[in-house]
C-alpha cells in the first residue's frame, strides 16, 4: 500500500476507530496502519522519557512510609542492646508489684465516684 493512503488510514483510525475504518478500507490496509500508529506511539514515549531523564517523580505515600519504618526499625535495633547469655539462661520472674520509696494510693485518680465533686476551676 503506498505510504499516502497508509496514512489516511491511520488518520480515519485515531479519529473514527477501527470499526468505521473496516468499512472504508481493507484488512491490510487496517493492520499496517495499526502497526505504524503503535510505532509512533512508541517512538513518543520513548522521547518523552528521554527528555524526562533529570526530572524526579514523587513518590507514592505508601513507599515513603515502607522506607520511614524501614529506617525507623534499623535505628531502633542499632539503639537495643544485644541479649547476653545470662539473660537466656536466667528464667523470667513473675511479675512483681513496683516498690516506691514514698507516696501511697492516689485519691481521684481521674475516676469519678458518687458522692465526690470535681474541683472548680477559677
């Protein structure tokens, strides 16, 4: 098919769609004229990356946070130190109330009973 022709299909393609170009044209004259639109896309994407080699792309919010917990776990493990064999071979204890030196049970400790007022505020 002469190089004219290929290109008014391909211009009845992109502006009609296949379907109306199958009316108008031959199968032949369809699948060249297909192909050459696929190349010249092509031919535009990779031009576009070229000229996009400098630009950086954002990056999507769940990669910044994979590569923040990421980090975030390296520098805690950096922070911990390393179980020692006495700590292995040491069984747990039961757990133990805490022993102050001073103080007792707090009054009011944010729970509000019947019969007690809260403070007034000034």
């Amino acid at each position: 098919m002469p190089l004219p022709a290929l290109g008014a299909a391909a211009k009845f393609i992109m502006s009609n769609g296949v379907r109306a170009a199958a009316g108008k044209f031959s199968r032949a004259a369809i699948d060249k004229a297909q192909k050459e639109i696929a190349k010249r896309d092509a031919a535009i994407g990779r031009k576009a990356s070229e000229a996009n080699m400098g630009v950086k792309k954002p990056q999507k919010p769940e990669v910044t946070r994979k590569i923040q917990d990421t980090k975030r776990d390296a520098r805690v493990a950096k922070q911990e130190p390393a179980p020692s064999k006495s700590d292995a071979l040491r069984p747990p204890k039961e757990e133990v109330p805490l022993k102050f030196k001073k103080g007792g049970k707090v009054r009011g400790a944010g729970i509000a009973r019947k019969g007690v007022r809260p403070a007034k505020m000034r």
